[in-house]
C-alpha cells in the first residue's frame, strides 16, 4: 500500500482542544438543569453536525477531523437560546465550519472564531428565532431535570432576556445572585455565572486559554461600565451585572482566547482585548443589537493578525540595537 492511499485516524487527537471540552461540562449539565434535556441533545445533534461537515472535506486528503471541531460545536450549541429550531442549529453550524474554517485550509488557518461567525450568521438570517423567543428557566430543587423543555405552553416564551430589557430601559438589571445561578432566560450554557466560572478557573489555573486576554477584557470591561454607570448612562447595568449577564464571561473564557483566532503576542493581546471591551460596551449600550460581544469578537478577529505582523516586525527591529548597546 503507497502512502498516498494509506488510511489515517478518523480523529485527530489535540489534548488542549480536549480540555476545552471538560471545560464545558458544568455549562452543559447547568443547561440542563434550567432548560431541560433537549439542550443536551442539541449539543449532540450540533457536534454530529459538525463532525460529518468537516468529515466531509477532509476525507478527500485522507486526513482526520480535528477534535476542534467539538470544541466549536458545542461552543455554538451553548450560546443559542434553548427554543430555537432544529434546521436553525444545523445550518448554523454548518455555516461555521464550512465557511469560518475550512474554506480558509482547516484547523490552524481560520481568521475568524467558527462558533462566533455560525451564531452571527443565524442571528442576521434568523433574527425571530435569535432574539424574540425564550425559554423560561426552571425553578425549584430540582430544575428542569425531569423535563424535555420548559417550554410546555405558547405563553411560557418570552420576547427578551432579562439584561435586553434593562438595555431597553424597562427594567432593573437582576439580582446579582439571580445572574450568579442563573434561574434567568437566556442562551442555554451561558446564564449561570458559577458555571461559566468554574469552567473558567479550570482554563485559567490549566493554562488552556489566554490568561493576558481574559484578565485583561474582563478589566477593562468591568471599568468602562462602572465609569459609565457613574455617569447614568441609559442601558449600563454597572461592572457585576455587566460582567455576569448576557454571557459575557463565557464569551471572555471560551471565544475570545480562541488560540487559534486571536493573536499570539502579548502586546497584540492586550490591544486585542482591549477592542473587543471597547466595542462590546458601545455595541451593547448604544446600536439596537443586543449581540455585542460576537460582533465584537469577529471585528476584533480581523485585526487580530496584523497586530501580530507589528507587534513581530517591531521586535525585529528592536533586535539589533539591543545587540549594539550590549
């Protein structure tokens, strides 16, 4: 048999990718505990998706699916709302890998973050399904463990998340113990701030994901909100609220320390944190769309490389004059 022909592993084993997905479970089990089990099955129908999409292109070179492709799946599974449809799911997800990974060589080339760009694209085509239906959160001890949904009648729905209405000026932002648990409606993996934390620390304290971004976007962050809210901003909840709410730890843990999407200098990943803050405020507070942080996120992708190119040609520079000097 010539090497050409050989036959290759189905998967491709990638121990940091493997992390990523431990670092999920919490989300995933809190998905389930407010919002039933179909949210289980919806991160199994999108990483199916997912893997037969990628499958699909990388069998004509006779290479493996890369275990990222897990990773953007069940990324993009935990930030849709628990009521959106099946065809919305699957296109999306398609969409990410297709067009935000392999169109640009696979795993390693992709400019944008897959999950990130799929989200974005169901939100624009979809924007019923995206922003005007969600599920209520299970209550009591034992959540939604013994339901498929909870949805369970047309009046149960609601038309906005609890920190769009506060955007909207109709509203109080929720108790901070309300966001922490997350008994809130919301996308399905991204509304209890104890497990978005505790599957944060595991990435902070393992290294798997940038410790240079993460401190640096949830810093900046909590800052412009708390001096905006100083100042009675119409739509700033103020730093906790900010932070704990609309997902936006989950987004500063899991996508935008993508390491593969956001630059590999440190310099260029302060600044790199630093847009994503910045526009996620402005975003969030003042434009009529309440997805901030994936707009922000794929925006702050596309600077992503040449602020490593002038971050790399400056060192360069820098070099020989070190050398002179010593």
């Amino acid at each position: 048999m010539n090497k050409q022909n050989k036959p290759t592993k189905l998967l491709m084993k990638q121990p940091l990718m493997r992390r990523v997905i431990i670092a999920t479970v919490p989300c995933i089990i809190a998905s389930i505990y407010f919002f039933g089990w179909r949210s289980l099955v919806m991160v199994i129908v999108s990483c199916a998706a997912a893997f037969i999409t990628e499958y699909l292109f990388v069998r004509k070179h006779n290479e493996p699916v890369s275990e990222a492709v897990f990773v953007s799946a069940i990324i993009y599974a935990l930030i849709m709302p628990p009521t959106v449809g099946w065809h919305v799911l699957i296109i999306g997800i398609i969409f990410a890998i297709v067009f935000a990974k392999m169109v640009f060589g696979g795993f390693g080339r992709n400019v944008f973050n897959p999950a990130m760009s799929g989200r974005a694209f169901v939100y624009i085509c979809f924007p019923v399904a995206l922003t005007a239906t969600w599920a209520p959160a299970a209550q009591g001890l034992f959540g939604a463990l013994g339901m498929w949904t909870t949805v369970i009648s047309p009046d149960a729905i609601t038309a906005a998340t609890p920190m769009a209405l506060v955007k909207a000026g109709q509203t109080v932002p929720p108790a901070l113990l309300d966001l922490l648990i997350g008994r809130i409606p919301g996308t399905m993996g991204v509304t209890s701030g104890i497990a978005i934390l505790i599957s944060g620390i595991y990435l902070f304290i393992t290294k798997t994901a940038n410790r240079w971004i993460i401190i640096t976007l949830i810093g900046v962050y909590a800052l412009l909100n708390g001096l905006f809210s100083v100042f009675n901003v119409a739509g700033v909840p103020g730093a906790l609220p900010a932070l704990l709410g609309g997902g936006f730890l989950f987004g500063a843990f899991f996508m935008a320390t993508d390491p593969i999407s956001a630059p590999k200098t440190r310099p260029a990943q302060i600044i790199f944190a630093v847009i994503i803050a910045i526009c996620t405020l402005i975003i969030r507070t003042f434009s009529v769309f309440n997805g901030g942080l994936m707009f922000s996120i794929l925006l702050a992708n596309m600077f992503a490389p040449i602020l490593d190119f002038y971050f790399k040609q400056r060192k360069k520079k820098e070099q020989p004059q070190n050398k002179e000097t010593t």
